[in-house]
C-alpha cells in the first residue's frame, strides 16, 4: 500500500500553487526502493526525518509491538542474535531501523543533503516551538507555529497542544504516543549503545549535526 501511495503519483491530492502536499510514512525512511521511487515522482520534494536515539527507538519499537502481541519474546533474546558472543541481530527491525547511516546512504544516491531536514526526536519533546521553528524555515513557511501553541501536560508527560485547528479544547498526543517503556537490563542497554556507536558518529558526520546520543 505504501509503495502504491509513492509510486502511483495521481493517488496524492491535487495542491494549488500556495499549498504544500505533505505525507507523513515512517517506514520509507528504511524502504531500500522508496528513494528511486519517490525520485521518479518528485525529485524536488523536500524530506523531513525525524529521528531519536536509536536504542530509546528500539525499546520504544519494541514497547509497540509488545502492546499489541503480549507473548512476544523478552528485548533481550529479540536483541541477540547469540548471547554469550552479544552479537546483535541486525535483521531485527527495532534493531536494523536505528542503524540512520545506513539509511541515509540509501536515500543520498537519490536527493542532496540540502533536501533533507533532520528533527531532534529528543528535542521535539524538550522544545516543541524551536523544532517545529526549524519545519517551518525549511519548508518556507511563516513561523506560525511558536511557543504559544504548545504546553506541557504534568499528567501525560509530553508537551501537548494548547489549542488544535478547529478546537478550543486543548489536545495532547493519543495513548500509543508516551507509553511507559519496560525495563530492560543495563548491559543490554550498553551493549546496544556500543553497537550504534560508530553508526551514530557516522550520521553526525554525513548530516553535519551531533545529535548527542553518545
Ligand atoms: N508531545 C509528545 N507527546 C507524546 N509523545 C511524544 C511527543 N513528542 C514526542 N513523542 C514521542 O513520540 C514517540 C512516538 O512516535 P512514533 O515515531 O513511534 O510515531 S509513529 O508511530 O512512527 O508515527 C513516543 O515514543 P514512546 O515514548 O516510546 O511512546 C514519544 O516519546
């Protein structure tokens, strides 16, 4: 279905010319045909990624999946692939999706850097105005958006919206967004650290921005 929404360029909404057609699908980011793909339909398109520390998104991926399969193995035999080596099984997805490097090569055989805006994950929840300030300079909007908009609820732990479009209510995140993460034992938190490591400086680099997970 995604690829269809990529590949089948008429299925997106007709924009007049002070619109912008926005489509949000986390997992192209790591599909291996979605840059050639999207290439062939817009070259000009302007890229937004958002990424976090990849071992938080891996237990935060896993959190997911255990919500909605209560049987699923414990992270750590999901993590190793042979745990008296601590050889990580990359072909994990929560695992292979944090590896952005990897990615990011995938996607500049395609689209120059200057198409892409890389947005904290981190600072999405510690400064919700000032990431979304960025959005809007790389999408040549008016900043529109700022501080104003946003508050942070003490209950869910997350800033939340003040005032949605159309509402007057204020609107926080929905249940699946925030969920509390189950404890994962140390060494296989600093294993995994270790694994992304060199992934992480090598993002750094190709990106130019230290997103300082290390
Ligand atoms: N404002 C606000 N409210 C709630 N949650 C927030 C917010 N900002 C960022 N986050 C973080 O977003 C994480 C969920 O986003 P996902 O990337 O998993 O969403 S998606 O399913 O891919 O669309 C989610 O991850 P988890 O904490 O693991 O649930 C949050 O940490």
């Amino acid at each position: 279905m995604q690829e269809d929404r990529i590949e089948a360029g008429n299925l997106m909404p007709r924009t007049l010319e002070s619109q912008i057609t926005m489509e949000k699908t986390p997992s192209y980011f790591v599909t291996k045909e979605a840059p050639r793909r999207l290439f062939a339909l817009s070259r000009h398109t302007k890229l937004i990624v958002v990424v976090r520390d990849p071992v938080t998104r891996a237990v935060s991926d896993y959190t997911q999946t255990l919500s909605k399969q209560p049987g699923l193995p414990s992270f750590q035999s999901l993590t190793f692939r042979n745990s008296t080596t601590g050889l990580i099984d990359t072909s994990w997805s929560a695992v292979r999706i944090g590896i952005y490097a990897k990615h990011l090569e995938n996607w500049l055989r395609y689209f120059p850097l200057s198409k892409f805006l890389f947005v904290s994950g981190e600072r999405l929840v510690t400064d919700p105005a000032g990431e979304m300030g960025r959005v809007q300079d790389f999408l040549g909007l008016k900043r529109v958006v700022t501080d104003k908009h946003f508050y942070f609820n003490q209950t869910k732990g997350f800033p939340c919206l003040k005032k949605p479009e159309g509402s007057t209510r204020p609107r926080c995140l929905g249940k699946s967004k925030g969920r509390p993460h189950p404890q994962i034992s140390p060494e296989v938190l600093l294993r995994l650290r270790e694994f992304y490591r060199p992934f992480n400086m090598k993002f750094y680099q190709m990106t130019g921005h230290d997103f300082g997970w290390d």
